[in-house]
C-alpha cells in the first residue's frame, strides 16, 4: 500500500507541472480574447481590428528576438513554425484564425 501511495506521488509531481503549465496557457489564451473584445467595444469597430490582426498575421519576415519566453508579448503568436495540437496547447496565444473570426462575429 505504502508503495502504491510513493508510485502516485511520483507521478503526481512529474504531471503537476505540466498541468500547471497548461492551465497557465489557457488562461494566457482565454484573456487575448478578453483583450480583443474589451478593444472591439472601445473602438466599436471589430473588423477594422480584425483587419489589422490579418495583417500583423500574414507578415512573412520571422521575428529573431523572439522565443518561448516572450511570445506573450506579441499580438500574434511569433513562433509559427509549431503546428501540432501538443505545441498548440502549450502556446501563449490562440491562433489568430480563431481570433479574427471572434471579432467579425460581434
């Protein structure tokens, strides 16, 4: 039983942080929609927005300051070359597809 009890700790303090670390992610996600609807309401102008969010998105040139520890510091996600759904769960920012059509949704 005591075993079992060390097995389930181990494994818990293996997973904890990167649990932690998803939630953490998804929070970041959740307040860039946030952030894109308190500024549609300021503006009162969603699509200009998301226009602009298309534009910040189709610029071709990589970003060579950027990495993993200031990506949330960018309107758009600056490491694109991760596609997969893992890498995606564990991104800063939603992807901007989902974003835009939010904004033209309002």
């Amino acid at each position: 039983m005591a075993i079992l009890l060390i097995i389930l700790a181990i494994v818990a303090a293996i997973l904890a942080p990167l649990v932690a670390q998803a939630i953490k992610f998804a929070i970041s996600r959740q307040r860039e929609y946030l952030a894109d609807a308190s500024g549609a309401l300021l503006s009162r102008h969603p699509e200009a927005l998301a226009r602009a969010l298309e534009k910040i998105a189709m610029d071709p040139d990589p970003l060579e300051a950027a990495n993993k520890a200031t990506a949330h510091l960018y309107f758009s996600n600056p490491l694109r070359d991760h596609g997969s759904f893992l890498n995606n769960m564990f991104n800063s920012h939603p992807p901007v597809e989902e974003r835009i059509a939010r904004l033209r949704s309002m």
